[in-house]
C-alpha cells in the first residue's frame, strides 16, 4: 500500500463522525508533509468524504496492514476522543485485514509502549 491511500485511509477515518478536530488536522497535515502528500491530492481525500463515500482500501501484505492499523489507531486517539464512528471503522478494518481480537490487542499495547 502506498502512503497516498494510507493517507486517503486516515482522511476517512478523522472524518467518519462528520467532523474534524484541530489534532485530527494537525496530524493529517503533519502526515501529508511527511509522506510527500500533494495539497490537490489532500483536497481530493477530503472531497469524497464530503460525497458520503466511506471507503477503506485494505493493504495485500501482513506488514502493511498491521501499518495501517497503527495508523488508524493514532488517528483515533489523537483528539483524545473516541467517536463511536470512528472506533466501528477501525473494528471494521481490523475484521476486513482478518486480525484476531489478540492480534489486534497486541498491537494497540506495543503502541502504547512505544509512546
């Protein structure tokens, strides 16, 4: 998975609860800035969203996916807040990636190490 639908990932994921918080933000453009992330490509993330299209590509290989779930997990936690929407996204994504509920669990705890 490339870092453009990584990115494209989060934007739905921050948006999912019809809102945006200044962290949420923060760390979409912090990201955006580290993964070369072009302005037009930013505004075409955002603009599905407002179009209603909640839609996650899932990575082929384990390693991205365990990526993208720590991703979405950040992204989650960031605001301090988490939206129900967004916390059923996520499960959705972890189902979708075929992740154990251990698995899944694990990776939320070496996040949590790491931070």
């Amino acid at each position: 998975m490339d870092k453009q639908e990584l990115f494209h990932n989060l934007v739905q994921l921050a948006g999912v609860d019809g809102k945006f918080t200044d962290e949420e933000v923060q760390l979409l453009v912090y990201k955006a800035e580290l993964w070369g992330i072009p302005s037009a490509e930013f505004e075409t993330a955002l603009a599905s969203l407002c179009n209603g299209e909640i839609t996650l590509n899932i990575p082929i290989h384990k390693n991205e996916r365990v990526e993208m779930l720590q991703q979405m997990i950040l992204m989650m936690a960031i605001d301090g807040e988490l939206a129900d929407t967004e916390k059923s996204l996520c499960a959705a994504a972890s189902a979708s990636m075929e992740f154990s509920s251990e698995e899944f669990s694990a990776i939320v705890d070496a996040m949590i190490e790491s931070n």
